[in-house]
C-alpha cells in the first residue's frame, strides 16, 4: 500500500482517485493482484 502513495506522490495525478484507476490498475496488476479490492480502503483514508 505504501509504494502506490508513495508513487502517487510522484506522479502528475491531482487526486488518489484517478491515479488508481488510470495509472495503478492498468500498469500495477503484477505487481499488486489484490489491487481493486484496495481501492475501497484507500477511499476510506
């Protein structure tokens, strides 16, 4: 969890939101199998 903040840190993407869904789902998956359910508790933060 914290290696996708700290990646949306340092990314161009203004809100959490859009970066999960444009940049982390689509290029992350591998990486991150569970990373749609994770969606919901970061909206939660």
């Amino acid at each position: 969890m914290m290696t996708i903040v700290i990646a949306f840190h340092q990314s161009r993407y203004r809100d959490f939101k859009t970066y999960h869904i444009h940049f982390a789902c689509c290029y992350l998956t591998n990486e991150f199998p569970k990373l749609i359910s994770d969606l919901h508790k970061c909206l939660l933060m």
